[in-house]
C-alpha cells in the first residue's frame, strides 16, 4: 500500500479537504461539521511503513488492538478515541477502507 492510494481513497469521502495545521509532513484530512472543520484521517508523510490515524468507536478501537498488533492508540491524540494503523500488510485494504469510512462517518455524523 502506498500514500497516494490511501490518500485518493481518503479523499473519495464527500467534502473532505487535505490541510496541514500541524506543519510540513502531517496530512490532516477534515471534513465540515456545521461551521467548522473536523479531522478525520491523519498521515504522517515520509514514515515506512505508512500509518494512518482515525477517529473509531471506542468499543472498536479496543476490539481492533487486541485483533491487530499494528492497530495501536491513537498517535499524540485522544487514546479512547483514535487508533493509529500501521499499514505493514497485516491488515486487509478492505477493512481500512471501512475504518476510513467508519473514521468519516463518525466525524460527518452520517
């Protein structure tokens, strides 16, 4: 997996935006919520193997870091709220995908 297919698929998620608030080599991907923004999908740009982070359910989040050694709390973010995947192959495109989409939906209230 690579950074410009998780991005483009990131991207795919309805009015979602790339920003850079925290400076040069943290993708910040958001989405309106009302009249502000919200993150949903953090990046940091330049790591190997590529992480993600993103907003999940905290029962989730709990459930995927005892299924997944490379599913772990979220990086510099709210630990109950976030976990960070490690892209290394053990989990399946598949299943990022819908932890994106989860990740989005949660941001989005969808």
């Amino acid at each position: 997996m690579n950074q410009r297919l998780l991005e483009g698929y990131i991207l795919s998620m309805p009015n979602s935006r790339l920003d850079y608030p925290f400076g040069e080599g943290v993708a910040v991907y958001k989405v309106p919520v009302g009249s502000e923004e919200k993150m949903f999908a953090i990046i940091q740009e330049g790591k190997l193997p590529l992480q993600v982070s993103l907003k999940c359910d905290p029962q989730l989040a709990e459930l995927l870091r005892e299924k997944y050694e490379t599913v772990l709390p979220g990086y510099h973010l709210n630990k109950k709220h976030w976990n960070t995947l490690i892209l290394s192959g053990q989990l399946p495109w598949e299943e990022v995908q819908a932890l994106i989409l989860h990740s989005y939906n949660l941001v989005a209230g969808v």
